[in-house]
C-alpha cells in the first residue's frame, strides 16, 4: 500500500476455490485455483459478481498498486472510497476516490466506521505495508495506538501468542475482521486484470542457458520458502542461492544481493506462496524493481503467470528491455524442467 510523504527507500480466475491453510487463522478460507466446489462460501469468490449498486472501499498501502486498482474500480463504475494509511497511501488518490480519509496502520475499526458510513459492501486490500517498521521500530502498541478493533483481530498473534505474527495470519485476521462486520474481502486483481502477468517471454531478450538453469534450480527452493510464509523471492546464480527475501522485503533482498555478487549476471526469482490467497500480498514487480536489479547487477527476472501483478507494464518491460534485463512468466502448474 507511493507515499505521502513517501517513508521508506522501497517499494483469479474464474476457477479459483476456498480452502482452508495450516498457516493462517484456522477458520479463514482463501482462494485456491482449480478445485471450486463452494460457491456460495464468504461470498467471496472471482465468480460472484458484485451488483453496480455495490461501493467499494479500498485500503491503499504504499506504491502504484492502490491506485491502479482504483481506476479499475472507477472505470467499471463502481463508487469507490479509500482509507489511506499514513505513511504509506499517495496523496493522488484523493482527487479519483469517491471519498477518502487517512488512518494510522492501526486503526481498524474506525477505516470501518468509515466504510460502514458510506455503505460500503466489498473491500480491497491493496498496496505494501512496511511490516518491520510497524512491528519492530519502537512499541507497536505505544507507537500505533491500535484501535479496540484492532486489539480484538491481534490478540492471538500479539497478547495470547496463540498465533503466529507471518503475513498469512496477520492479513488474514483483517478479511476476517471485514466479514465479520459485513463487508467482503475480494481481490483487487479480480478489476484490475490487466495487471496480471500472462506466460510466455515478456522481454525482447530471453533467458540465457545458464539463467535457465538457475530459474530451474531456484524455482521449488522459492516455493518452499513461500510456503512457509518466510518471502516471496530468492535470488540465484550458478545454481546456488545467494538471498533469500523474509520481512525486508524484495527491494532490500535485491540490493543485498548486489553486495554479495558485485560481479552481477544473477537472476530474481519471485513466486506466488503454494496457498496464495489472491486476496492479498501477491508477488509484485514494476520499474522500481527493475531499476533495483539493474542497478545490483541482475540479468533476469522469473516470475509466476496468472499470480503475479506487474504494475505499470509498458514503462516496467521497456526499462528491462534498455536494461537488457530478462523475463520469463513462468506457468504456476510447471515445476519441473523447462525450456525457452
């Protein structure tokens, strides 16, 4: 969720199902592709579509993502309100939201009060939050003054430790809270579409044989540290794995790595978790990131088709393709071996 002012140096198809994941709150249920058998669960499903009475709140975190979802949102007719959070949310969202107001990260219940005053029904979540900032810069409780809303969706990850604190649990326990108080959590890239990433080479140059053998070998590794909700990213050369993405975020992976391999000709791998919730924290590319890479040393870039958002896409492939920078939009199903 660009900023105002900007605060850090950073950045479904219609098959899609519910199921339930070990690693977030025991009753949420996230989206799924391929096994829909519940349409009727949350209401939340991409098949389910909202009347053009329906208003929309969104809630915008930091970069471009908020308000391309908004325009999609306007485009399609939709009223559309945004509680910006601090911090985080730009200031051009104001003058194309329907009505907007700023929160602190932490006040939940009143971003609802907010939605429920202007009848709101269906919510998206869109943008970066800086998770390290808001958890471990000074007392959460002290620094963000969480609202009593607030206090009641954390209390198993943050007072009775009964949960854990990783991103699943934490986003999930907010669409719980939206339903909770009648309003459905439904995915942003649902209206959004064309930020999709499609399969195929999206650059003019393709992978060489040896970023192919590193996509191949980093590919699973990445899977596995997005199943156990640790990142989304590993960055990889000669087949061994020089960074590994946790709560820094992308961004401060990629330029680690450049100091780790001043040499450059590595290769980012960015994948989506196995139990992807579309919902929200989908992997996420633009033209920062590929200055960032350029700028480290990368070579090439793989990412996941039908789950991974590109914003901005002409100015993000042009930069790669001056940059000289592959990409590759790997299907999701493929895990094995492939080729270019």
């Amino acid at each position: 969720m660009s900023a105002c002012p900007k605060p850090f140096d950073s950045q479904l198809t219609s098959s899609d199902s519910l199921a339930t994941v070990s690693n977030s709150t025991d009753s949420l249920r996230i989206y799924r592709p391929n096994e829909f058998n519940n349409p009727d669960d949350l209401n939340t499903s991409s098949q389910v579509n909202p009347s053009p009475k329906d208003t929309f709140g969104l809630v915008a975190g930091w970069g471009e993502y908020p308000q391309q979802v908004l325009q999609a949102l306007k485009r399609s007719g939709y009223p559309t309100v945004v509680a910006a959070i601090h911090a985080h949310a730009s200031e051009d969202l104001e003058p194309l939201a329907d009505a907007l107001e700023w929160f602190g990260v932490c006040k939940l219940g009143r971003m609802q009060r907010f939605f429920h005053a202007h009848g709101v029904t269906k919510v998206c979540l869109a943008g970066k939050l800086f998770k390290d900032r808001i958890l471990y810069h000074g007392s959460l409780w002290l620094t963000h003054a969480p609202d009593t809303e607030c206090i009641r969706t954390f209390i198993p990850s943050f007072l009775s430790r009964r949960e854990n604190t990783t991103d699943d649990t934490l986003l999930g326990a907010i669409v719980q809270s939206f339903h909770r108080k009648g309003m459905h959590v439904v995915p942003g890239t649902d209206y959004a579409t064309e930020l999709i990433a499609e399969e195929g080479v999206l650059t003019k140059r393709r992978p060489n044989a040896r970023e192919l053998a590193d996509i191949e070998f980093g590919w699973n590794i990445a899977k596995q540290i997005g199943g156990l909700d640790i990142g989304q990213s590993i960055t990889v050369k000669n087949r061994s794995v020089l960074a590994v993405e946790a709560i820094e975020g992308t961004d401060a992976c990629i330029e680690r790595t450049g100091t780790l391999c001043p040499v450059g000709g590595w290769t980012l791998v960015k994948v989506a978790k196995p139990q992807q919730d579309m919902r929200f924290d989908l992997p996420t590319i633009g033209p920062l990131t590929i200055e960032r890479i350029a700028n480290s040393g990368g070579s090439a870039i793989a990412i996941e088709a039908e789950k991974t958002i590109i914003l901005d896409r002409p100015r993000t492939l042009a930069l790669a393709n001056r940059k000289g920078i592959s990409i590759l939009s790997k299907p999701h199903a493929v895990a094995q071996s492939f080729t270019v």
